[in-house]
C-alpha cells in the first residue's frame, strides 16, 4: 500500500528517505494535513473530532498482513503542515478511539458467545424435558405426545443454534477486533518528509 502511495508522488521523497521509511514502519500512510485523519463533515476540535472512515480503511488495508500484536503508525507530512500540539492532541484521539472500538467489539462478541450459551443450555432443558416425558408419560394422554412432538425440535433447534452462535457468529468481528487491538497498542509517530 505504501509503495502505491510512493510511486503515486515520486518527486516528494529521496530513494534513500523511501526505502527507511518502508523499512522501519509497518504502516506508513501520507497526510496532506491532519485533516485526512478526520472526517470532513465534523467540525468539531481534533480531541473530539470523528475519524475518517477513508482513513480508518486504508489503516485496515495496510495492518491487514500484520502478524504482529501492535504496529507502528507513521504518519508523513511536509514539515510546514506540522503542529507538535495538534499532533499530541491527534494521538491520544486515534489511541482512545481504537482502545474504545477494542472494547466495544470484544463486549459483542463476549455477548454473542454468552447468547450462544444460553440458546445451548436451554436446548438441553427442552431435550430433558422431552426425554422425561417420554419415558414416563408418553402414550398415557394426548397433551403428552403433543408436548414431545412440540419440545424435541425445540430443544434441537435451541441447541444448534447456540453453537451456531457460539462458533461462528462470535467470530465473524475477529478482522475488526484484531485491527482495534493492535491499533490500540500502536506506537503513532508523525514525521516530516
């Protein structure tokens, strides 16, 4: 991604300056100004300003190869553009906002698995239920045979279910939840070039 990036403006940098910047970072993204970290629709102080969400999907993209559990974000800009106060500013921002989105994607997923548990726990009841009606009361009255034929697929479907939930829908946020983790632990850095 970086090197896209690089071929994309080629008189902005020395090949010496390229290949240490691609050597020592992990992801290295050009800004024009801080306000490519940002979305452009709030206009609200840097501490509290939205992120970008084209910003946010090139961080995706480029920490997507990552083995690591952290990363180092650097960020590249002309030496006029930069603020050291804006700067300090900006990076306790993207480390509150990615620890805030670490949190709020492992609550969901906790919350799916204890849902899955649930679903489980109750499936088994029903087929418990089912069984011991079976064995001691079915074929003396309708209502009996009826409850059995009503609570087995119940408790079955209860129980596929909550595994389905537990297994697979807990892991479908992973990608997002390993981004905002090591993102989270970051190191961000902001550079002249």
């Amino acid at each position: 991604m970086t090197e896209e990036i690089i071929e994309a403006q080629p008189n902005l940098y020395s090949a010496k300056e390229i290949k240490k910047v691609l050597q020592t970072s992990e992801i290295a993204l050009w800004l024009e100004g801080y306000d490519d970290i940002f979305s452009d629709f709030d206009p609200s102080p840097y501490s509290q300003r939205a992120l970008s969400d084209d910003f946010l999907l090139e961080a995706m993209k480029a920490s997507r190869d990552r083995g690591k559990d952290s990363c180092e974000l650097k960020f590249l800009l002309a030496p006029e553009a930069r603020s050291h106060a804006h700067e300090t500013v900006i990076k306790k921002r993207l480390h509150d906002y990615f620890i805030k989105q670490h949190h709020i994607l492992e609550k969901e997923r906790k919350d799916i698995v204890k849902k899955g548990f649930w679903l489980i726990t109750s499936g088994i009841f029903f087929m418990l239920l089912g069984s011991f009606i079976s064995a001691f009361y079915l074929g003396k009255h309708f209502i009996f045979n009826f409850l059995v034929v009503l609570i087995e697929p119940a408790g079955w479907f209860l129980f596929w279910e909550g595994l389905n939930h537990t297994i697979y829908e807990s892991k479908k946020n992973k990608p997002n939840l390993t981004f905002y983790q090591k993102m989270a632990k970051s190191k961000i850095t902001f550079l002249s070039y």
